[in-house]
C-alpha cells in the first residue's frame, strides 16, 4: 500500500485533472469551496504523508516499549508520546500545505466559476487586461496577498527548519 502512494508522487497532477472534475461535478461541488478544501484537509498528498511517516517511523522503538510495559494502550502511546514527538513535521506539513493551498491558481480556476467566490490568486489575475496590464494596481496588490503567507512563516520559522532537519536526522 506505500508503495502505491509513492507512486502516486510520480504522477503529475494534470494527469488527475479531469478524473478530479468529473468526481467532483458528480458530488455537485462544483462552484464551491469543497475542493479546494477538502484533499488538503485529508492529507494533503502523498509527499506530506510520506514525510511524516518516515519521521515515525525513526522514532526508538523502546519508548513505545517502555510505555507498554507502564501500562500504557495504543492510542495512549499515541497520543502522549508520538503525537508530541511528531510536533515539527507535523508543523512543517501544516506550513507546506498552507503555502500550497493559498497560492494555488489552477485549483480555484478549474472549480470556481462565480467572480464572487475567486481566490485571491485569481483575483489578481483580473489585473491584466486583453490589452493592457495595471502594474502598479497588480504589484500592490500581490504585495498584500502575499503578506499573510510571510506572516505565518517568520511566525512558525523555528518549527518549520527544525522539523525539516530532525525528519533528515533523526535514527532508530
């Protein structure tokens, strides 16, 4: 089964594009939010879950061990020992996933068909014209969309490095 999700990475995501559509028009969403919202919730992709396992995966054995022998269940250990440990990749797939879904332009182009509810993307997008492009209108306004995005990275910036380099360091 991990196998079938690596190859899912190879895959590129034009490749899925209409199956996507179609599986979406038929659930009738369509014109909403779901789609854009909905696979990142769940996941995200194979590289965030292939990304967080690998980090699990390094994790000493001995500690599950140790709290089994306390006492401990399944999904205590889960929860009190390998859910805090997994903090920084988990913090790093959360940042990844933000960064992806909010300068997405193809996903809210292809499902979104009222102007009401374009993403900021695709709302500057409607600064370029057939024949003309308002380049002081599309340069401050990419400079306010992209405000946010730098916000949540300086804010998390220590968690984001950290769980990158402990995801490539850390051995059973």
């Amino acid at each position: 089964m991990f196998l079938v999700l690596l190859a899912t990475m190879m895959l590129p995501s034009q490749v899925t594009m209409i199956p996507m559509f179609i599986m979406f028009k038929e659930a009738g969403w369509v014109d909403t939010f779901l789609p854009l919202i909905v696979p990142a919730f769940f996941g995200g992709g194979a590289f965030n879950i292939f990304l967080i396992r690998q980090f699990i995966r390094g994790i000493p054995r001995d500690l599950d061990e140790s709290a089994f022998v306390d006492g401990a269940n399944r999904l205590q250990i889960f929860i009190r020992i390998i859910l805090p440990l997994s903090m920084p990749p988990l913090i790093a797939v959360s940042i990844f996933t933000f960064m992806g879904v909010w300068n997405d332009f193809q996903g809210p182009l292809i499902y979104l068909n009222s102007n009401e509810k374009y993403t900021l993307a695709l709302g500057l997008s409607m600064f370029k014209g057939l024949y003309n492009v308002e380049w002081n209108m599309l340069m401050a306004a990419t400079i306010l969309v992209m405000l946010p995005a730098l916000i949540v990275f300086f804010a998390v910036q220590k968690y984001f490095i950290e769980g990158i380099s402990i995801s490539s360091a850390v051995k059973g």
